[in-house]
C-alpha cells in the first residue's frame, strides 16, 4: 500500500513504476538498491506480467510457463547486479524437425554433439553441404551475438559505432541491410534447413522473408544473440521463478510494491510528475520526481495524453498442455524425449513458412499453421508435483506463427478452435499415435489444454494488439529520437522501461535496467 493512501495526501517518491512486468521490476529493484524511494503500481493482482507461473488446470499440481517460457536475453549482469536466486538449465537438444523423404518418415536433430549433428545432416540430405553451410552461417551470427549482446546494457551505440563493433561487412551486410531470406536462400539448399533458419526470425513477428521492411532480421537478431551465444536456456522452476525472484529482490531493497492499483493518468511538466491511479476503494495519487512506463508506448500515450503511436499486431497462438506421457513419433530414430526437449518445428519448411504467411496475410488461417513445440518438464521436472513425476507426466508448449490478430474476433473462438485443430493434425501427422491420446485430464475430465490467441493476450495482460514485443522491433542501435539509452520519452521525466523501448522484447530486463541507468544518470536535480 503506498505510503498515506487512504488519507487524501499526495505520496511522493523518487520514482514511480508504472507495470509490475519483469522489466517493471528489474528498474524498481536498481533503483530501490541505489538508495531512491520507489513506488511500482501493478494493475493486476500480482506482479510479473507475461513472465508469470500459472496453475492453468484445476486439480492438476503443474505450475506452466503461461506466456514466455525460455530464457536468452536476460544478462548475466542483471542477475548478479540484483544477487537474483535464479537459475537456467541448458537443453542439450537444439532442435528436431520432422519431414517425411523418400515415402519414410525421418527428420533433422540438431544438438547432442557435433558428430551426432553432422550425421542427422548427413542423413536428411545425403551430403555434407548443408551442415558446413550451417556451421559458417551459425559461426557467423555466433561472432556478431559475441559484439553486439554486451552493449545492449550500454548506453545506445550509434549506428557506425555497432557496425565497427562487428567488424565483418559480410555478417552486416547479411543481418542489417539486406532481407534475411536472402541469405537462407544463399546459404542453404535443402528447404527443410531453410526453415529452420527462418523460423528465429518470425517469433511473434508476422513477416516474409523478403520483407524489405526487415522486421524479420529484426526478430532474428534478438533470436541469436542471447548471453552472446543465443542459447535458449529453461527457467528452473519456470517464468514465474524469475519475477518472484526479482519482486524479492525490489521489496528486500526498500521498493513499496502495489498491486491492484491500475494508473490512470500521468501529469508532468518535465521536473516534476504526478501519477493517478485507481484501487478498488477508490483514486489515488502518487508525485515522483521520474516515473518509469513498463506498459506498452500505446499505454503510455493513453497515460500522458500524447498521440498514440502506429497500431501494434501480434502473430502468435500459445498453446500450453499436460500430457500423461510423451507420444511415439513416426521417425523411428529419434528418442521422444529427445525430439520435445529440444525445439521441435512443425510445418516449418521454408516453403511451407512461405504459403502460411501468405494465405494469412489475404486474411485466411493457414491450412497448416507452422508452430514450434518444446517440453518444460524433461529439462526441469520441479514445474510438476513429485506425484506426477513418478507417473511419468510431461508439459508440452507449443507456440503457433503467422496467427496474425486481425484473423480473430472477441466474441466468436470459432478461429482460434480451427486453428488449434489444424496446428495439433500437424503435429498428430508426425506422431505414431494421436495427442489427443497422450493428454492429461482435469478435476473436471477435461483434457488440460488451453489455446491462446493475440486478442487473449490483449485482455489477459494489456499487450496491444496481443504483440509480445509491444511493437516492431527496433535495431539495437540509436536513430532519430531513441535518446541515449533507448528509454527516453518526449516527457523529460517520464521513461518507457517496457518492452516497446529501444533494444526491448523478450524477457531481458534490460529496458528495465536501462531506464533505472537513465534516472541514476540524471542524478536528483
């Protein structure tokens, strides 16, 4: 509870946050540790946004990653700055895509060792080719992940600056100039690995890969960057570990966490700011001398009455389920259990990407709608009840592409029920037996899978449009009016510490950081 509410007098801090997401929570804990009274209102009931640890299914003791479920972004630095009680555990297995050659079901397995990676290469196209011009275009990007991940909690480089930084005109050239499919289609001959590649850069971004827009080698840039070496690490104990931790973190360093308190609106003449907010019992207001926005740019241009900025649009159906145990695949040479703990792509060929994003972009759900699945539990089995453990019971995330917002409505799931159904007779086309088979119940006898659509994330957590970035997103690099972190607003005072901000998306925290950086920096003047 902010400190004199209830008693009609004006709170003041030195920052308020606006959204307990866990960028919200990373610039409350920087600062609350540098000494500054920070106050962070949180809309919902509790804190921790999309990077939240849910018991979807009642009855059922699993605790799902219900939004963002894997880790690449987050530096290290954030986790030692804040002394988090947070762990990542690697998956051994990059990746599994199967396709059936020849009249045979068989596939591509990428990880468990070099020798093991060059043979499933080697199988799936009969030569070498391929997994040489896998390994020199992943060598490529490796070197650029290695330049450009430690600058993302830098002050924003200039553009010329970051290219100095990479230092290979070929890697610039190939990943900042130039549409990606570009290069898949220089690089790489088989359409199976051509997929693969793309499919990094379509997370939640509904692009070609001849977008001349370039929101596709946006989306793959962050894809492969992460801690310099863009692995996707598995959350131990799940996303909501994360912002438990960092919650602890703020409230332990002084920070006063507010849940329930939505902001309604933020007045400021650039030195001095006051945020109204309001509870179930009524309006508040608290005064700081910054506030932080951890809501998107739409959200902080309803908050600041500026001109909201271009509409966002999300492209992703979530699909989260309890399965009793792992189905048998049809490829008769890959374990199960190595296939799903990896990332196992679905009606990803590059052609197939190719015909998805067009029927969607003419306004039609994709016949066979592309989509990634991997399984939590065989990595970190503490998400589930020691009880279904021995039982064998698995978690499997699948995240959907090119389910652009506009194919939905709010009040009719007729699309979203016959998206799932043709995403799931994708994955029953490469399995020995049908999921359905495979999937736990409820207390109730329902089958535990729940199907989330952009429009769901719009409701559920405030994301315009269901767009997991808040927006496009952006070069991670400074251009006209990012500022010098990235964060800056047209309001002096008033940073965008979500998402949205430059160098934001995904579970980073390093818009958060940032923005805490910003203020620091601006001292108490």
């Amino acid at each position: 509870m902010p400190a004199d509410e209830g008693t009609g007098a004006t709170a003041r801090y030195d920052a308020v946050i606006v959204g307990g997401g866990h960028n919200g929570l990373v610039a409350a804990a920087y600062l609350a540790r540098a000494g500054r009274s920070v106050l962070l209102l949180e809309r919902l009931g509790h804190t921790g946004g999309a990077a939240v640890s849910t018991r979807p299914f009642p009855g059922v003791d699993a605790r799902l990653s219900r939004y963002s479920y894997l880790v690449s972004l987050l530096p290290q630095k954030i986790v030692r700055d804040l002394g988090l009680d947070f762990r990542v555990r690697t998956r051994t297995i990059s990746s599994y895509t199967p396709v059936e050659r020849g009249g045979r079901p068989t596939g591509l397995l990428v990880g468990g060792g070099e020798e093991r990676t060059r043979a499933a290469f080697a199988r799936l196209t009969g030569s070498e080719r391929e997994h040489t011009a896998w390994q020199r275009f992943y060598g490529m990007t490796g070197e650029v992940a290695r330049a450009v991940f430690p600058t993302l909690t830098e002050p924003l480089p200039t553009r010329d600056e970051l290219r100095r930084r990479v230092a290979d005109d070929h890697a610039w050239r190939t990943l900042f100039e130039e549409p990606l499919g570009i290069a898949v289609e220089r690089e790489f001959a088989d359409d199976l690995v051509r997929g693969v590649v793309l499919t990094d850069a379509l997370i939640g971004t509904f692009a070609d890969a001849h977008d001349p827009a370039l929101r596709q080698n946006r989306c793959f840039l962050y894809h492969v960057i992460g801690g310099g070496t863009g692995d996707w690490d598995v959350p131990v104990g799940g996303m909501g570990a994360l912002t438990d931790a960092l919650a602890d973190a703020a409230r332990r360093a002084g920070a006063v966490l507010a849940t329930g308190h939505e902001a309604v609106r933020i007045d400021t003449d650039g030195r001095h700011a006051e945020v109204v907010y309001r509870t179930r019992d009524g309006e508040g207001v608290a005064a700081a001398r910054h506030v932080l926005v951890g809501a998107s740019p739409q959200q902080l241009a309803a908050l600041t009455g500026a001109a909201p900025p271009d509409p966002a649009e999300g492209a992703q159906l979530k699909v989260n389920m309890l399965l009793t145990r792992l189905p048998r695949l049809r490829d008769p040479d890959v374990d199960p259990r190595e296939a799903f703990a990896g990332t196992f792509h679905i009606a990803e060929g590059y052609d197939q990407l190719a015909t998805a994003y067009a029927e969607a972009a003419a306004g039609r759900p994709p016949t066979a709608p592309p989509s990634e699945i991997y399984c939590h539990s065989l990595t970190d089995p503490t998400i589930l009840a020691p009880e279904l453990v021995e039982r064998g019971y698995q978690t499997l995330t699948l995240f959907g592409l090119h389910t652009p917002a506009r194919l939905f409505t709010h009040a009719d799931h007729t699309v979203r029920d016959t998206l799932l159904t043709a995403t799931l007779a994708q994955l029953d086309a490469q399995l020995a037996e049908p999921l359905a088979d495979c999937l736990a119940t409820d207390a109730d006898g329902r089958p535990c899978i729940e199907a989330k659509t952009p429009l769901d994330l719009e409701r559920d957590l405030g994301l315009p449009g269901g767009n997991i970035f808040h927006r496009d997103l952006s070069w991670p690099h400074a251009a006209p009016g990012t500022g010098r972190w990235g964060v800056e607003t047209a309001d002096a005072n008033v940073l965008l510490c979500g998402a949205g901000a430059v160098r934001g998306g995904g579970v980073s925290g390093v818009p958060g950081h940032n923005a805490a950086m910003a203020v620091l920096e601006a001292g108490t003047g």
